[in-house]
C-alpha cells in the first residue's frame, strides 16, 4: 500500500471512529436522562443548605449539557469531514470503487456485508479497495 493510499485509510477510519464516538455519547446521554428520571424528591433534597455542594440531580443535569455541547462540536466535525469524503468520492470515476468506499467507510458495513451487497469475493472487495483508497487519495490531497 502507497504511503497516500495508508493516509486515505486512516482519513476514512478515523472518520468512522468519529461516528462511533458520537454514538457512545448519544448513549452516555440517554442513560444519564435514565438516571435523571428516576430521581425522586428526595435526592433534591441532599443539598447540605448553605455548603454550595450540588445534588445529584443537579450533577446529573450538568453532565448531560456538558455531553451534548461535546456532541454538537462532534456532530459539526463529522459533518465536515463527511462533506470533504464524500465530494471525493463522488469525484472518483471508477463506480465500484465509490460503491466500495461508500458501503464500508460512509455507511459502515462490514467486510462481509460490502462483498454482499456488490455481489464480488472477499479478495475482490479487497483488491477494488486497494485501487480505490489510492484514486481517494488523489482526489482528497
């Protein structure tokens, strides 16, 4: 594999890494809404009056906005790197490869449901791949 070609692959994984991440945080948030829903009155009234110390409830609550403005800065950088990847690949002109590129790295299939889906073996999905990341690579840098 070229060295632009290894570039192009770690673009395109660490953009998937992203998406993932930004999924962790959606679940961080929803099980902190959990843990917020099930508090009851009595946890309000944990506060020791005139100590300054937040319930939890109160700390829940700030976790959440603090997880949502890290997820909004997220979201904003998948959606640039999205925007770049994908003008890339649409610019390629080999349709399989685009087809490849968008099913494993855009959508996040596996290996398994890439070759699938374009209907070819496992070592021709890793072959259009190989030739693919290097016309990636040409068009992204």
């Amino acid at each position: 594999m070229t060295e632009e070609a290894y570039k192009a692959k770690k673009v395109l994984k660490d953009f998937v890494q992203l998406d993932k991440r930004i999924e962790e945080k959606y679940e961080r948030i929803k099980a902190l809404l959990d843990s917020a829903t099930r508090a009851t009155p009595s946890m309000e009234a944990e506060r020791v009056s005139g100590t300054g110390e937040k319930s939890r409830l109160e700390s829940v609550m700030i976790r959440k906005i603090d997880l949502e403005r890290q997820l909004d800065k997220s979201i904003d950088k998948l959606n640039a790197q999205r925007f770049e990847i994908q003008n890339a690949i649409d610019a390629m002109e080999d349709s399989r490869e685009k087809r490849l590129l968008e099913l494993r790295y855009i959508d996040g299939r596996s290996w398994a449901s890439v070759t699938t889906r374009m209907e070819i073996s496992e070592s021709m999905s890793f072959a259009i791949h190989e030739a693919a990341l290097i016309h990636f690579a040409e068009i992204f840098f």
